[in-house]
C-alpha cells in the first residue's frame, strides 16, 4: 500500500548557477519583412527637390541674410531635409522618422500657405503684401512669381497630400502641439530683435508687415503674435485629432500584404 499524495507540494527551490528566463522583445522585422514604399519615395523627393529649388533661386535673387530671415525660406528649408531623409526611409524600408519632427514640418508649411493666403496674399487683408519675400506691395513677377508660389502653395499642399495619403495614422499626440510652439516663438524673439537692431530707415527691416513695431508699435505687435500663436496652436490641436480620426491610407489588403515566414500546416489525422 502506497503513502497518500499530500495536496499542497511546496515550491522545489531554484537550481542555482541557471538564470531565470526574461521575455525578450521580437521585432516586427522578425516576423513580417519590410516593404519598401516606391510611390511615397518617389513623391517626397520630389517636393523635396522642388523646395530646395525654389529657396535656391531665391537666395541667388536676393540678399542672403535677408531671404533666410524669413520664416517661409526657414520652413521650407526644413521641409526639404525631413522630405528627403523620409523618402530615404521609405525606399529602404526603414522606421519612419519621428512623428515629433515631422508633424512639426507639417504645421509649419501649414501656418507658412495658411498666413500667405490669409493675411499677405488677400486683398481684403490690412497686412496685406503679397510680395512678401521681395519686400513688394505688388505681385511678383518672373522667377519670383514662380518661387512664391512653391514655397507658399504647393509646399504646404504636398505636405497636407503627404500626411493624409501616404503616412499612417495615429502617430500625433497632443502633449507635442504645446513644443511645436517652440519654434513660432523663438523666430518671433529673433525678428524682433532683428529689427531692433537694423537702423530705421532700413528696407524690409520688418519682414511681416504684422510685426512691424515701427509701424504699429509694440503693443499691437504683440497682439497680433499673440492672436497668431493661438491660431497655431489651434491648427496643431486640429491636426492631433484628425489624426486620430482619419482613416489609415497605407494599410494593405490581405492579398498584398507580406508573408510572415510562418506557413500553418494542416491537422493530422
């Protein structure tokens, strides 16, 4: 006759010189291999490019301190170098840039088309300036008209295409519109401080007519930057919860999506 079975069995101590098993993260590369995204690729070199040629052409027409003073060249400027570096990462199948970076590349060609039309460009505007990068109360003409154009039209647009077409969704959050702020301040410090510098009689020594302190004084200025930077933030809050509530433009159908390396086998028997 055998001893009865005890019902609790305690815990058998671990064997020392083993370590205990960790789980261990597996990358997605493990499982699903990357797919390079030609179209995305191809289209962000272009507005690259474009950009890049444009803020070319305007630094050859004009003086380069000047040009590069102006928050359109500066955002265009980064535009040129996120568009390049993702369409980089698009043609090699790699991890996307942050989406800090370059939801920030798209609020600022958005606020760069969205002040253009709105306060420079429209008639019914007091700021009204339409030759902005000239310093001109009149349209620009020639290749200035041209540059004006892609900086301050198709720029801003290929951004808005690029995010809603070709970038997943979801990848905004609203703890970033509050340091994409950042950026708006730090160039309203430095025109002003610009034109403190500069003498009075300089030509543009104000680049936007709605922070010309000469003209309007400090007190208004300061206003109409305050109005602005709401504005901004607004359009930021706006684009965190589009982003969340879009659809996903880049999410492919069963018959196109990759394998994963694993093939089930049927059951046995």
């Amino acid at each position: 006759m055998t001893a009865p079975i005890p019902r609790d069995i305690p815990d058998l101590p671990a064997i020392p010189g083993i370590p205990a098993l960790l789980p261990t993260h597996v990358p997605a590369t493990a499982v699903m291999a990357p797919v390079r995204r030609r179209l995305a690729a191809a289209f962000r070199l272009l507005v690259a490019l474009a950009a890049a040629a444009a803020v070319g052409i305007e630094l050859a027409l004009g003086s380069p301190l000047r040009t590069l003073s102006h928050f359109t060249i500066q955002s265009n400027i980064l535009l040129a170098l996120v568009f390049l570096a993702s369409a980089r990462r698009a043609w090699t199948a790699s991890r996307p840039l942050p989406s800090s970076l370059t939801g920030a590349t798209l609020l600022y060609a958005l606020t760069t088309g969205l002040v253009y039309h709105l306060l420079l460009a429209h008639g019914a505007s007091p700021f009204t300036l339409p030759g902005v990068l000239t310093g001109e109360a009149t349209d620009p003409t020639g290749w200035h008209a041209i540059t004006n154009q892609v900086l301050h039209t198709v720029t801003p647009v290929a951004a808005l295409l690029d995010w809603l077409l070709l970038t997943a969704p979801g990848q905004l959050h609203l703890r970033q519109a509050a340091t994409w702020l950042i950026y708006p301040l730090t160039y309203l410090a430095f025109t002003l401080a610009r034109g403190e510098f500069l003498v009075s009689d300089t030509p543009a020594r104000y680049l936007y007519p709605f922070l010309d302190v000469g003209r309007h004084g400090y007190r208004s200025v300061l206003g109409n930057a305050l109005l602005i930077g709401l504005a901004i933030y607004g359009l930021a809050i706006l684009l965190v919860a589009l982003d969340h509530a879009r659809p996903n433009p880049i999410r492919h159908r069963a018959h196109h999506r990759a394998k994963t390396g694993f093939r089930l086998q049927p059951p046995v028997g």
